[in-house]
C-alpha cells in the first residue's frame, strides 16, 4: 500500500491550508460571535473547484474524488468545523447523489451550479420527530396528477433557510413503509407554501447556517423527483454513506486543529519554571491524542480510497466516521483540560473545537448508528456495499 500523496494532492492540501488561514482565519472570531455564514467565502471555495470531487468533468466536476475531497474538507475544519459543511451540502451530498440516480437533464441542470456554488445546496431528512429512524418521517408527498403537494417539516436542515436547490425526502406510500419514500430535488425560495427560518440556539458550528423547513400544501412540478417514485430509501441510504466520510473528514480536521493548539500551548505555558509539555501527565494525553488521530486519518483515507474504487466500504465508512468523531471529541476535550481555565475561554479556540467536535457525533447517523451498521455487518446480517 501507498501512503504519500501524489503531487496533485500535496498540491490540493496546501491550497485548502493557505485557504483557511487567509480567507476564513482572519474573520473568524467575529463570525463565530455573530453566527455569520459569509456567503462570499462559499463563492471562493467553489471558484477553486473545492466541490468538484467526485464528479465527472462533463458536469463540472475537477476529476478528482472522494479522497482528495477529504483532503481538502480535513484542512479546512482544522480552522472551522462550521466550514467543512459545504462540502456535504454543495458536493457530496446532492451533486454525487444526482449525478448517480438523476437524469441527464438532471445532471446538467444541477449539478454545476452546486459546484459553482451558483445555487446553495442541502438535504432534508430530520424532522421534529424523526431522526435515525428515517422511515418514520412525516413528510408526505401526495400525487395531484400534474404536481407533488408536500406537506410536513423538517429541522435541523444545513443551508434551510439560505439553500436555493437541495434534496427533499418524503413519504408518498405510508403502507409500504420503507419502500414508500421518494427523493425530490426543490427550491424553498422558489416554492409557495414553503417557510424557512433560521436555528441560532446551537452549541457548535455557529458560521454554518442551521434551520427549519415547512410546507404547507406546497406543490412542485412532477419532474422534481430523483430516482424513481418509492426509491427514495435506497437513495437516502446511499447519500449517507458518502456523506459520512465528508463528517469524518471534518472529524479528524477539528482534531487536528485542536491537537496542533494544545501542543503550541504546552510549549509556551510554564509552571513551576518549566513548560508544562514537560511534564508526563501532559505529555501522556498529547501521545493519546496524536495516537488516535493518526488512527483515524488512516481510516478516513482508506473509506475514501474504496469509495473511489468502486469497492463496497459501508463498513470501513462507518468505522472511519465513528472511531474519526470520538476521537475529534477526545482531543477537543484534553485540549482544554491543557490549556485549563483559559480552555473554558472564547478567546482561545478550545472550547470553539470542542463544541463543534461533538455535532459529529450526531449528524449523518448518530454514533449509535454506526455501531449498528458496524456489528450488523461484522456478524453477516447484512452485506456491505
């Protein structure tokens, strides 16, 4: 096996690295204070093709996939956990997922404004009262003959209430469970009986907008279905498995962020006449932190490198997004126990990291979920693919 990156993507790191501390570094703090998603950093990730992974070039895509996207994503959380969500929302979650089950027209239609960020993307599966459990969903999606009226709601959407074009899932066959569901392509903005609004009491991320959707007797046209009618759980199910490595990305960027913090603080603070990286206790988590990271990088790259290989990786994906999001917690955590009562402080970026480490844990599937799909893989009760 080769671990060293190729040219390109030594190339593509360093970019993502300069990007961050030149563009998002500077304005950081007082986006965080402001919860200010700044929509002109979005135009420039995507004017350097940040979201082209993982798409062909004829839909303007760059040529490169899954891996160089981690690549990128990782380097970008080292400095916000908050601007890691793009790629999900602009990327891997609607553009590969049209690009795998839309039309052409679709494809052509889409898919290069999300790239181009033209058009701010989003998927919408949680809802008030559904969460793992997907099939539950309330949202419904019923035949008029010439349109789709949904109604129903939707929370904790990234981009709900900025997003132009995203995915909807629905329920048009209650009785058939989970193979009643279907996957919509919408446009809030665009879309009478549709009202979005913003969620600001979060704990983390606070530069990426969160937010509600609802819909009241909205209708859209009946060529706004992806797939086919009632193949929506397959779709979603797939979508989740590539945008869990864009999670886990950002997984071991916070981690990295928050290790490379602690032990810049652990070479500056004294005590007792001496830095405090000097001491065992301390250098003991730093060793556990370092440990863990390089595990979860290793992981991370491996469940990109089979996804751009076409080889089954459901399960190294949920390892990867797991052992990668309790690790970025862990390390946030003995970040601040590091940096001590200044840890507890806005005016260092510890508790920033910490914070946005633990959404990780729940979006894309909880790590509870992943668990699930691990053992239930492990034990041959259900195939990976």
């Amino acid at each position: 096996m080769h671990f060293g990156f190729t040219e390109e993507q030594q190339m593509m790191q360093d970019m993502a690295k300069n990007f961050a501390a030149n563009e998002i570094l500077p304005t950081l703090e007082e986006d965080e204070k402001e919860h200010r998603f700044r929509v002109e950093i979005l135009e420039k990730m995507g004017a350097l093709s940040f979201f082209g992974c993982a798409l062909p070039e004829e839909v303007g895509g760059n040529g490169f996939g899954f891996l160089e996207s981690v690549i990128i994503a990782e380097q970008i959380a080292k400095v916000s956990g908050s601007w890691r969500l793009p790629f999900n929302m602009q990327n891997i979650g609607p553009a590969v997922t049209v690009n795998h089950f839309g039309t052409e027209e679709q494809k052509q239609r889409f898919i290069p404004n999300w790239i181009s960020t033209k058009a701010v993307g989003f998927f919408a599966m949680t809802e008030p009262n559904t969460g793992s459990d997907v099939v539950s969903m309330g949202t419904t999606a019923t035949d008029k003959g010439d349109h789709w009226e949904l109604n129903g709601q939707k929370m904790w959407i990234s981009n709900a209430h900025v997003g132009d074009w995203g995915l909807l899932y629905a329920v048009t066959d209650r009785e058939a469970k989970h193979k009643g569901l279907t996957c919509f392509i919408i446009n809030p903005k665009e879309t009478e009986g549709v009202v979005t609004s913003a969620i600001e009491t979060k704990l983390g991320l606070h530069c990426a907008p969160t937010g509600e959707i609802a819909f009241d007797g909205a209708r859209i046209p009946k060529d706004a279905v992806l797939g086919e009618v009632n193949q929506g759980f397959p779709i979603c199910m797939w979508q989740l498995n590539n945008t869990r490595i864009g999670c886990a990305a950002g997984a071991i960027g916070i981690a990295g962020g928050a290790i490379d913090a602690a032990i810049n603080y652990a070479n500056e603070r004294k005590q007792f006449g001496q830095k405090i990286g000097s001491y065992q206790m301390v250098q003991a988590q730093i060793a556990d932190m370092v440990a863990e990271h390089e595990a979860a990088r290793l992981l991370v790259y491996r469940a990109a490198w089979l996804k751009d290989q076409g080889l089954p990786n459901q399960h190294e994906t949920s390892i990867a997004k797991l052992f990668a999001s309790e690790a970025a917690v862990h390390a946030a955590s003995d970040t601040m126990k590091i940096f001590g009562s200044y840890g507890f402080s806005t005016e260092y970026p510890a508790e920033r990291f910490l914070r946005d480490a633990h959404s990780l844990r729940a979006v894309e599937g909880t790590s509870n979920i992943q668990k699930l799909i691990i053992s239930g893989i492990s034990l041959g009760d259900s195939q990976n693919r």
